[in-house]
C-alpha cells in the first residue's frame, strides 16, 4: 500500500470516527495499566465485567496490594489466566510503590520491567495515557496490516516497525485504536466484512467478500506469531 494509500485509509477511519479510544473502562493510569494486563488472551467485555466492582474499591498501587492476591482473584476469576495475572498485579503494584512513588512511567522500558507487562501492554499504555506515537500489534492490528497490505509482517515487531514507517500525521496517535476497531468489527478474522467497508479500495485482500452471507476463501496472510495473542 503505497503512503498516499496509507493517509486516505486514515483519513476515511477518521471521518467515521474522530476521536478513537479503547473500549477498556478505566479511570485512571494505573487502572489503565491493570486493565492491560488483565485484557491477554481475554475480551475488553470480559475485562471490563471484571473490573467494574474491582475498580469501584481500588484506584491506587496501594489499595491493590491491601486488597492482595486472594481478593484479587474473586475479582477477576472470570478472565482467563486469572491466577498468574493476579500475581502479577500485586507484584507490578508492589515495585511501582517501591521504584516509582506509586506512579505508573511514561517510559517504555521502566513498564516492561514491571511483572506481566510487555511491549504490546507498555505501547497501549504510553498511547492512552500519555498521547505518545506508539504502536500495538494484537491480533486484529496483525491481521488488519497484512491483509491490506498496508505493513506486512511474519512477527509482531515487524509490523510495528512497519507502521511506525508508515502511518502519517495526523493519524499517529490514534491508528492503533482504528485499526483495532476495524479488525474487531469489519475486518474480521474468519468472515470479514468486506461489502460494508469503507477502505476496500484500498485494500490489497485477495478474497474479499463483497456480499453479505457469502462464505469466505481460506485466508492467505502471514503466519501469525504468538505475540499477538496477548
């Protein structure tokens, strides 16, 4: 996809869209940062149905750590993983009380030394919390990118790199949010919806299915690394 390519995508998702976000609930940045972490392998909705009480009683690295690990998991023994995620919560609120003042960084190295936390997370959390130009790769994002062609990649940092490449101004912060809500709920992973697309011009998909009810090709992508499923 060629960048004058690139910039009308962004301009279309914009249009229908100005003001992207995540569809995590929170209301803070360490919140914000739990939910992240809560969110591998698990749906916002799922996330979000957990946290909704969890949220209402623990705002600060503190009140988790007085919660514990037990009160934790009766919170969120809903999502998937919820044992090894709740150690690493109480753990990552631990070291932020201890190393950062009970702050959450804006700096991406000092989150990915935090437990449970890794790059994808680090990203999502410098872009929602901080407004910084960054790009996580999950599955749709992975998906999106190498059926339009827009930044191919066999891994997960190859992708990034190549939106970092790519994307213009002003699109940079919020590509990551349009991207993961076109794959969430147009491009999707078995059936995407190709005939209510408003970029499928643009898109280099082999396969696009440009009725509705019409069974789709096998999908001829990359092969998916295991990093974006978390």
């Amino acid at each position: 996809m060629k960048r004058d390519q690139i910039f009308e995508f962004f301009r279309r998702l914009a249009e229908a869209n100005p003001a992207p976000e995540t569809e995590l609930a929170f209301g803070n940045t360490y919140q914000l940062l739990v939910a992240v972490v809560l969110s591998a392998q698990a749906t916002d909705v799922g996330v979000n149905k957990a946290t909704r009480a969890l949220f209402r009683i623990v705002h600060t690295p503190a009140e988790m750590v007085a919660l514990g690990e037990a009160g934790l998991k009766e919170h969120i023994k809903t999502i998937g993983l919820f044992n090894a995620k709740a150690k690493n919560v109480i753990a990552l609120s631990e070291m932020l009380i201890r190393d950062h003042g009970g702050e959450v960084p804006n700096d991406r190295d000092a989150l990915t030394a935090l437990p449970g936390v890794g790059r994808k997370t680090a990203n999502v959390v410098l872009n929602c919390a901080f407004g910084a130009e960054t790009f996580a790769v999950d599955t749709h994002i992975f998906r999106v990118c190498n059926r339009t062609g827009m930044a191919r990649g066999k891994t997960v940092l190859a992708v990034e790199k190549g939106l970092e490449k790519k994307v213009p101004e002003p699109f940079r912060v919020g590509a990551h949010h349009w991207l993961i809500l076109h794959g969430r709920y147009i491009c999707k992973a078995r059936k995407p919806e190709c005939w209510r697309c408003p970029v499928i011009d643009l898109c280099r998909y082999k396969d696009k299915i440009t009725e509705r009810g019409t069974m789709p090709a096998p999908v001829r992508t990359a092969r998916r690394s295991k990093e974006t499923a978390t």
